[in-house]
C-alpha cells in the first residue's frame, strides 16, 4: 500500500527555529527533527506567501503557474488542475485541509479555499471571531482535530493531510502557550540582519511567543500520527513558506527571506536522523513525492526530485543552483536570484524605484524603528553579487569587483537560461495590474491603508 503524505507548514518562520541553531522554544520539532532529516539549504521560489506555496504545491514557478502575488489581494492559480491535490485525487487520494492554505483566496477562509483547491475534505475547526492575535489559539485547535480524524480515519486509501498553521505571522499572540515558560525581551536577541535594538528585541519576543504555540500544536500532531498508527507509513513534511516578517527578510531574496526550514521523514530511510547539505528548493517537492510514491510525474512539474537523498546509496545529480522570484507582495517589486553553495546573483528590474519597497515589509515595532531611522533612504542596486562564504548577511554587493567579473557573468547567464527555458513573462516587460488584483503604490509606507489613491488602477 501507497505511503501516506503528511504536509506540516508554518507561516513566515523561515530557518528561526531550533532545529537550525536559533534560540527558539520549539523543542518537539527538534525531537521530531533527531528522527528525520534536516535540509540545511533549503530554497522557495518566491519570499511571499501564496507565490512560495503555489510554486511548492505546483512543482512550478509563479511567474509559470500565474500566482504572481498574494491569493487574498486576488492573485490565482492559472489551473488549479495542477496543484499536488487535485493530483493525488486523480492517484486514489483521500485529501485533507485542516487549518491554513494560501492558494486561494483568503487563508483564514478554510472551508472556500479547500472547495477551490479540490481538498475532498476540510477538518479545520471553527475561527468566527478570532483577532489576528488569536489565530494560534486556532492552530492549536486544529491539531486536535487533526487528532480526531486520525484516530477515526477507516479508509484503505492513501491520504494527503495539510496540516497549515497562522503560526508565526502577524499578528503576534500577546503571551506565549501555558506550557512553556515566559519570554522577556531582555534576554531574546533577533537573527541577522536585524539589528539588537530594544524595540526590535520587543517584536522578536512576539514571534517567539508565537513559535511556543507552533511547537504545542505540533507536539499533538505528531504524537497523534503516532498514536494511531501512521508514523512509520507515511512521508511526513515539515516546512514553512518563507522568512520571518521582520524588515531585510520576508519578501526580500535574501537568504533571511528565501530560506526555509525543511524536515522530512521518511519511513524505512537511513538518513532519518542526519542532515542534508544539498542545495533543494521547494519546487523539487512534488517530483520528489512522485518518485517516493512511484506516481508517474506530470509533464509540467519543473523542480527536480531529490528523492535518491533517501535512498540507501544516495547517488544522484545535486543541484547546482536554486531560484527565487518576487512580482508582487503588496506592491510591485520585480527581481529575480540565483544562489549556488558560495554565490547570490540578484536582478531588481523596477530601475524607477531603487528604494526599499516599505509597503512590501509587514507592519511592525521593527519596522517603526527603522522608519525612525531613514528606512526610506535605503537603496537597491540593479543587481547584486554576494559571496556567501565570506559575507553570509548579504552586505557586501561585489558586482563591480573585477575579480568577481567572470562569476557575474556566469551567474547572469544562469539565470537568463531559466528565465527563458521557464518562459518568465518579465523577460517581455513589466507586469500590469489585471481586473481584480490589489496592488499597494510602490512608494507607500502603509500595506493596509485603506486609502483607495494608494492603490494601483487597472492596467499601470
């Protein structure tokens, strides 16, 4: 009998979580993490919500699938056909949505966004009248109810299960879960590139809180799997969408806005337990899925399977290179990456706007901060050369070092290969606002302004 596939996703965690060296009360994906294998250089393909889960569940690029932007601000699949579940349906899947999706429509809308995706079934619980700042009470209700359909699930059919979490965005919870101890802000220090100052160190303290109820609900989670008898038949993913919500990171191709955590338990597999130093983007997903369950692969997938990772012998053609792409968050901001182990190459193709998009950084006590303190004064270059060897943070752009010019060139040319192979429509032109997106003004400040002149029109 066909495996099972258990998807387990945060929101906005990126790699800041314990597994991964950060000082973060998430003890119960560590203990999962000591029986799995961790991928220490794992990639999305776009550092904003819907386009990172959209090119995950597709095994596609947003600018191939059509999700250029955010599923609530009217951005959608162009076949939903495609997306992981309708596909698992056509193989004899039972499907499951319980909690958070973000591939249509709003995500808070679970029963809407499971009908428009093909979930055959929603189990998420009931969230009528929760603030932003409660929603990770709801997580936490899920995995009982992920609890519950385990322990009554009767059917001889396989399942996918998307188990999705409001954890760690914003709104942060004002405390904490009971079951783990307080958070004092004197004694938390945020991740690079963010900067350890008091009102920055306040807002990490709230992400933190938020990941105490991210570990409690996962905690149930996988005890649960275990409890009824799945663990060791099914193929279990843990992952988020992209970076933590703070300025420099979420929606920015930086490694703090690309990389992700990515957990995965095989059963039977050698390298449960061991870590992955392997460049893997999460278009590679569903491939990989497909060689797992021994499912013939679609014609349209383009990541490539690392499943040979999991094998006894491990051999298999690594990845060079991984790609990333931003088009919309809440403003326009077209740019386009390309990351080997050592090098980042970064386009920004708006030329008339080579400022930080503050529109496109979450409201925040950080991102007030930085405002205080010329946010609006920090500039993009048209493109960007990192060594990640010597400058991991990303602060050093060596474009014009002519002792980088070959590797420029090289990297350049690697990402106009993809573009072209992969048909990206930037390579025509700028985007345009269609009937039904909502797009911010590139120069505002405000992503939740309600002022209608601070929203592009149709057609600019």
């Amino acid at each position: 009998m066909r495996k099972n596939v258990i998807y387990i996703h945060t929101h906005d965690s990126g790699k800041v979580l314990s597994p991964y060296g950060y000082d973060v009360p998430t003890e119960s994906l560590q203990l999962f993490t000591e029986d799995a294998t961790i991928f220490r250089k794992a990639y999305c393909v776009g550092p904003t919500c819907s386009p990172s889960r959209a090119g995950l569940l597709t095994g596609m690029y947003p600018h191939s699938n059509g999700m250029y932007g955010l599923s609530q601000r009217g951005f959608k699949l162009h076949d939903y056909n495609q997306h992981l579940v309708n596909f698992l349906n056509r193989n004899d899947f039972n499907t499951a949505l319980c909690g958070i999706q973000h591939e249509a429509g709003i995500y808070t809308d679970h029963e809407q966004g499971a009908k428009i995706i093909g979930y055959k079934q929603d189990i998420s619980a009931d969230n009528t009248g929760l603030s932003e700042e409660e929603l990770v009470k709801w997580d936490y209700e899920n995995a009982w109810k992920v609890k519950e359909w385990l322990e009554d699930y009767q059917d001889d059919q396989p399942f996918f299960l998307s188990y999705g979490l409001f954890s760690t965005h914003r709104k942060f919870p004002q405390e904490g879960h009971e079951n783990k101890a307080e958070i004092d802000p004197k004694y938390v220090i945020p991740p690079a590139p963010l900067a350890p100052e008091r009102p920055i160190r306040e807002d990490y303290a709230g992400y933190l809180k938020s990941a105490t109820w991210f570990d409690e609900s996962f905690k149930v989670v996988i005890n649960a799997i275990k409890e009824a008898g799945y663990y060791d038949n099914s193929i279990i993913i843990f992952t988020t969408d992209h970076g933590i919500a703070f300025p420099f990171s979420k929606c920015t191709l930086f490694d703090a806005g690309i990389g992700v955590s990515l957990i995965m338990r095989v059963p039977d597999s050698d390298v449960n337990g061991e870590e992955v130093e392997g460049l893997v983007s999460q278009v590679d997903i569903f491939p990989t899925l497909c060689d797992l369950l021994e499912l013939e692969k679609p014609s349209y997938l383009q990541g490539e399977s690392f499943a040979y990772f999991f094998e006894d012998d491990r051999t298999g053609e690594e990845r060079e290179e991984v790609f990333s792409e931003i088009n919309y968050h809440t403003a326009y901001e077209p740019a386009r990456s390309v990351r080997t182990k050592r090098y980042k190459y970064i386009k920004y193709y708006d030329k008339s706007y080579l400022k930080v998009n503050r529109t496109n950084i979450d409201n925040s006590l950080s991102k007030e901060y930085y405002q205080e303190n010329d946010l609006e004064a920090v500039k993009k270059p048209e493109e960007a050369l990192y060594d990640l060897l010597y400058d991991p943070s990303e602060t050093n752009n060596v474009i014009a070092d002519p002792a980088y010019r070959s590797m420029a060139n090289e990297l350049r040319e690697k990402l106009l290969k993809h573009q072209e192979e992969t048909n990206d429509p930037i390579l025509n032109g700028h985007f345009h606002v269609q009937e039904g997106w909502k797009v911010n003004k590139k120069e505002n400040y405000n992503p939740s302004s309600k002022n209608p002149d601070d929203f592009l029109k149709v057609g600019e």
